[in-house]
C-alpha cells in the first residue's frame, strides 16, 4: 500500500496560463492556478507544442469522417499521426505521473472532449472527442473534465472531492476487504452525487461474484469515474 499524498491533476498548459496556443495567447484560469494549485500538483501538457508545431502555430480542425483527422485549416496537412505519437507520449508521462484527474480545454481539436467536426460535400459535421482527449478517454482510468464544468463553487469543490478520494483508491490496498472498507467511507460522498450509481457501485464492492480482487477493483475505478464524471457534467456551463 502506498501512503496518501498531494493528488496529482494534469491541466492543459493554455489553462496555466502558458502562451501555448495558435495565436501565440493563453487562456489562464485563476481558480486552478490559485486555490486549485494549493491541495493538488499541477502537471502540464500541450499536445499541439509536442507535436513540433509550435506557437504561434496554424490553426488545426477535425474532420467528419470516421475515424475523425486532424489537418491544417489553410494547407489541408494531415498532421493526425503527429497528433496521435504526442498524445501517446503524454498519456504515458501523466499515468507514470500518477494523475488522477485532468482537466481539458474545451473546444480544442487536441484537448477538448466534444468538439465540432468539418464536413466535406459528402459528409454531415458533427462532433468527436479531440484526438488527446479521445485517447484518455480510451485508456486512462483519470477523471477527465474540461474547464467549462469547473465554472460554480459547487462543482469546484465537487471536483477537489473527488480528486482526493480518487487519491485514497489509488494508495488503498488491493482486495474485496480493503475495497469495501473505502466504500463505507465513502458511501456518503458518492450517495450524494447520485444515489443510483451508489448503489451500483456498493454491489461491485459486495462482489457476490467473487471476482479476483484486481479485477474487482476495475470495475469499481469505472463506476466510480462514471459517477465522478456525469456529476460534473451535469454542472457544465
Ligand atoms: S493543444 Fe490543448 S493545451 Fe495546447 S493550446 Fe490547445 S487546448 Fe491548450
């Protein structure tokens, strides 16, 4: 078992205040550098910056095909398999990193989770996660969020709870025991965010099924990220 420390929560770089983005600007939130900052370790990313293109750099969009590319506006580059080698490399520092939250600009083509795709004479525009965000949302077992639901004290300190509790998951022991135990713990936390997913989540930990201890413990990050997610959703601006 490890013991409980700072949570770490992974930001987009623009959102830090970084001078990362297209036009060479930043777009600082002054709760994650201010009050934020102050329980968790801030890791920072930028995937476009890692992809090679720097800043100011030409505007990137999505198309509406599946699977969704990532090209240049004004030259129509395919800069997708640029884009899909940084956010893999990234993914990989933040799990090393042991983040257990990241939090996503909205609208951008790399980090935001719904973002509007172009069509061509063929196709109907529509939307898709960006290319950085579509890989966490495959594989990271982080909470992932993007700024715009981090916009009301509720949610704000929504969020902080979650990362916190997301922390003990992380350092807590493998096994049904430890894995009820937490769920006592927490079972008010979560009854308050949605009962219903609570209850899932209580029969998961029962593990009638007597799942080995690690798969059980899966399941349960999954749910738990599911209700962490969807209450904060809810709360979007
Ligand atoms: S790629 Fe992400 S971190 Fe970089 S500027 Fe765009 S939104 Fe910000």
């Amino acid at each position: 078992m490890e013991s409980e420390s700072r949570p770490a929560v992974a930001v987009s770089a623009c959102l830090l205040g970084e001078n990362v983005r297209y036009d060479g600007s930043h777009k600082l939130d002054a709760w994650i550098t201010g009050s934020l900052s102050s329980y968790v370790s801030l890791i920072s990313f930028c995937p476009e910056i890692r992809m090679g293109l720097g800043s100011p750099r030409p505007t990137l969009h999505l198309t509406a095909e599946n699977p969704v590319r990532m090209l240049e506006t004004a030259t129509g580059r395919d800069v997708s398999s640029l884009a899909h080698q940084a956010s893999a490399q990234i993914f990989a520092e933040l799990r090393n990193a042991r983040c257990v939250a990241v939090i996503l600009k909205s609208r951008s083509p790399s980090c935001g989770i719904e973002v509007s795709t172009r069509a061509n004479a063929s196709e109907r525009p529509g939307s898709s996660p960006g290319i950085f965000a579509e890989t966490l949302l495959h594989a990271s077992g982080m909470l992932l969020v993007e700024e715009t639901a981090l916009q009301t004290e509720t949610a704000r300190h929504d969020f902080v709870e979650a990362v916190f509790a997301l922390e003990r998951f992380r350092c807590m022991e493998t096994g049904t025991a430890a894995l009820q135990a937490f769920h006592r713990k927490n079972e008010y936390l979560l009854m308050a965010r949605d009962s219903t997913l609570c209850a899932r989540l209580g029969k998961v930990a029962a593990n009638s099924a007597r799942l080995p201890g690690v798969e059980v413990m899966q399941q349960y990050r999954k749910e738990l990220l599911s209700l962490f997610e969807k209450n904060l959703r809810n709360q979007a601006a």
